[in-house]
C-alpha cells in the first residue's frame, strides 16, 4: 500500500496520545486483556466502516447499512424458527443483506436516484420491517456456534489460551487486508476512485461505473450480513433496535479516517486507525462513567476536526 499521509500521521499520535492518556488514568486500562475486550466495543462498526469506505471514494453513500444489519438479524431469527441451522442461519443474514444491498444499488444505478436520497429511504423501509415484524419481542437461542464467533478469542478456537485476540477482531483485521488489498493494489481499486473524482470523466475512459457502483452496494449489505451474524451472537438476540444508529458512526469514522466525503480520495490505512480511535475513545470514557450525551459532542466535534483540518494541512502545505 502508498505510503502514510500526513492526516494518517496525525490518527496514529492521537491514537498513541489516548493509549497513554487512558492508561494514566484508568489503572488496567492498557492491560493485554482489557484492551482485547476494548475491541469488541467497535468491530461490528469497523465492518460497516470498510464498506462505508469504498462507496464514500466511489462518490455514493449508504445510509441503510445498520438498518439492513437490522434485517438481516431478523432473517437470522425467522430462518432458525424455522428449522434452520447455523449455516443456513447464517447464509439467511448474508442473502438479506446483500438483497438489501442490490435493492439500494439498483435505485441508485437503474433509476438514477442520489445516493443519499435512496438509502434515507431504504433505511425507512428496512428497520421498518425489523419494527413492525418484532415489535417489542426479541429473539434468541441461537446455537452456540453465534455465541463464539462474537465473544471467543482466537486462542480459544485454536488451543492456544493466551493469544487473547477476539474472533471478531480477527475477521476485522481480515476484511480491512482485503479491502485495502483491492482499493490500494488493483486496477479495480483504481477504477473506483477515478469514478469517486470524476464520474463523467470515467464513463468515457471506458470504466463501466454503474457496475461497480452496483457492486459496492452489495458488498455493504453482505458486510452488513457478516455484521449482524456477528453483533447476533454477541448479545444473543434480534432485537427491533438493533444497531440503531450505527450508520452515523460508520460515516464518522469513515470521514475521521481521511475519505474526502466529495469522493475520489482516502485510504483504508486511515479508516481503520479512525476505527481504533473511536473505539478506543468512547471505550476509554465508558470506563470513565462519561455520560453518553458527552461522548457524542465528543465524537461529533471530532468529526468536524477530521472535515476541516486536513484542509488546513492541505493549504499550509500549498503555501509552503
């Protein structure tokens, strides 16, 4: 991959600053095993976070991705009721998500609706269905399978009982190695941020951008599947309000993470130390007893750091 920026510069000493900072003054807090569970605070938001990436450089957005998390939870608990099991449950999650996804890239390919307006809509329509299906019931017993692939470590699946890593975090870590694989080091990659800058300009160099604006919507509702098998077996349940808002906070961590929100720039490096630093942040001010009206100034003023200075960076380094 290309070497740092300067803004992914400035996420790193943040992030070692807060290390620091939570670890002076909560005792534990840099602990091996504290900081493996810290993780589990923010995986499912760094999948979304990934998919969110690519379609922000590809110049669309998707607003809908935790409410089809939400409905791929509820075709989870439909399918185990009737009968299914773990893997038809799970291949339940990751057909609705991506119908989700396919549905919302056709509003935006087919029918030519702007992003933004389409996925308002769809995250209407999607944790619509999860209310009204659900109510206020819940449901749970799952198998165990789910339980483990959301609380278990690493070391636990493979015998080794001190590699203390969360499951989830590892699929994490795997997902952004491919992303970044395929956005920094293919000529896909490379086709998806020419659409992001230039989409008229794209369409006559031959790249065909609706198929891959198509293509990144579904991969955001299998990641939202993925997630939602994931977040399911964690709190052993489908509940109405599952992930409820979670798509603010992908949007925030892909923005923090340097994605310019016009599309056609950013990096996967930047987006998962933006992961970390939020995770490690609101993780830190939960020890903290923060209340969490608090931690959303704390996030939102960080958001409109992460907008305005790269672009003071950006005109210091043209003056100079």
């Amino acid at each position: 991959m290309k070497a740092w920026n300067t803004w992914e510069r400035v996420l790193l000493v943040l992030l070692l600053v807060l290390l620091a900072l939570f670890g002076i003054l909560q005792p534990g807090f840099m602990s091996v095993e504290t900081l493996a569970d810290s993780t589990f605070n923010y995986s499912e938001k760094g999948l979304l976070a990934l998919a969110m990436a690519l379609l922000i450089v590809c110049g669309e957005i998707d607003l809908s991705i935790a409410a089809s998390l939400a409905l791929s939870s509820l075709a989870m608990g439909y399918s185990m009721r009737a009968g299914a099991g773990p893997w038809g449950i799970a291949a339940a999650a990751l057909f609705t998500g991506g119908v989700a996804g396919a549905f919302n890239g056709a509003l935006v390919t087919r029918y030519q609706l702007p992003s933004i307006v389409a996925t308002i809509g769809t995250l209407s329509l999607y944790r619509g269905l999860a209310l009204v299906a659900l109510g206020d019931q819940s449901i749970s017993g799952y198998p165990e399978i789910f339980s483990t692939l959301g609380n278990a470590y690493l070391g636990q699946l493979i015998g080794v009982p001190w590699l203390t890593i969360p499951i989830e975090f590892v699929l994490l870590l795997l997902l952004t190695l491919a992303t970044g694989l395929f956005l920094h080091r293919t000529t896909w990659g490379r086709r998806v941020y020419a659409i992001g800058a230039n989409p008229v300009a794209a369409r006559f160099s031959g790249i065909a951008a609706d198929r891959y604006r198509f293509a990144l919507f579904v991969f955001a509702g299998l990641t939202a599947g993925l997630a939602a098998i994931l977040l399911t077996g964690r709190i052993g349940s489908t509940r109405p309000n599952i992930a409820m808002g979670w798509e603010l906070d992908a949007i925030t961590m892909v923005i923090l993470g340097g994605v310019a929100i016009e599309g056609g720039r950013g990096s996967i490096v930047g987006t998962l130390l933006a992961v970390l630093l939020l995770g490690v942040l609101t993780f830190g001010m939960g020890m903290a007893n923060i209340t969490g009206i608090v931690m959303s100034m704390v996030v939102g003023s960080l958001l409109i750091a992460s907008m305005v200075l790269p672009r003071l960076i950006k005109r210091r380094g043209t003056m100079a």
